[in-house]
C-alpha cells in the first residue's frame, strides 16, 4: 500500500509537471514593435509587455498617433508572441511575428 501511494504522488507530480512543461495554462505575452522609417529597422520604439495580439495591435496605434512627424507609408510595425531578448544575437527572438 505504502509503494502504491509513493507511486501516486510521483505519477501526479510528473502529470503537472508535463502540464507545465507544454504549456497547460500559459498566458501569450506579446511585446509590440514599432517603426519610425521602415527603412531603418535599428530605430524602433519597444512596448511593454501586452496581453493579446489586439492590444499590441491598439498599442502599435497609439503610439504611431503620438508621433508628431511620421508618414504612415515610412512606417512599419510588428507585434511578436512569446519574444525572449538574445544577448548572442543582440535582439528579440519571438515564437510568431505578424502585423
């Protein structure tokens, strides 16, 4: 009785440790891209971490109507999911990119 209890309590353990481990119960974090010149790539305004692909959508808006001298045909954005920072590459990568 006493293996059959141990072996329910590690089979639990290993069962939500699975569930984490794919991503049962995550949350997307989104983190919006801004271009002023979308031919200059470097210059780029960083939102904070966003909720949904709207709200990084919503952010992208405010932000370009905060700008006092930008075309909207210079301009460019992209609103990442699940971005990390690479110190290597010097940049975000992101698990999906889209407009």
């Amino acid at each position: 009785m006493k293996n059959f209890k141990q072996n329910l309590v590690i089979g639990g353990i290993f069962t939500i440790s699975l569930l984490v481990l794919f991503g049962v119960g995550c949350r997307e974090r989104w983190i919006g891209f801004y271009y002023p010149s979308k031919s200059d790539l470097s210059t780029f305004t960083k939102s904070p971490e966003l909720s949904s692909l709207e709200e990084c959508r919503s952010w992208v808006e405010q932000t370009k109507g905060s700008m006092s001298n930008h075309a909207d045909a210079e301009d460019d954005y992209e609103c990442g999911k699940n971005c990390s920072y690479d110190k290597n590459f010097d940049g975000y990568i992101c698990q999906e990119t889209v407009r």
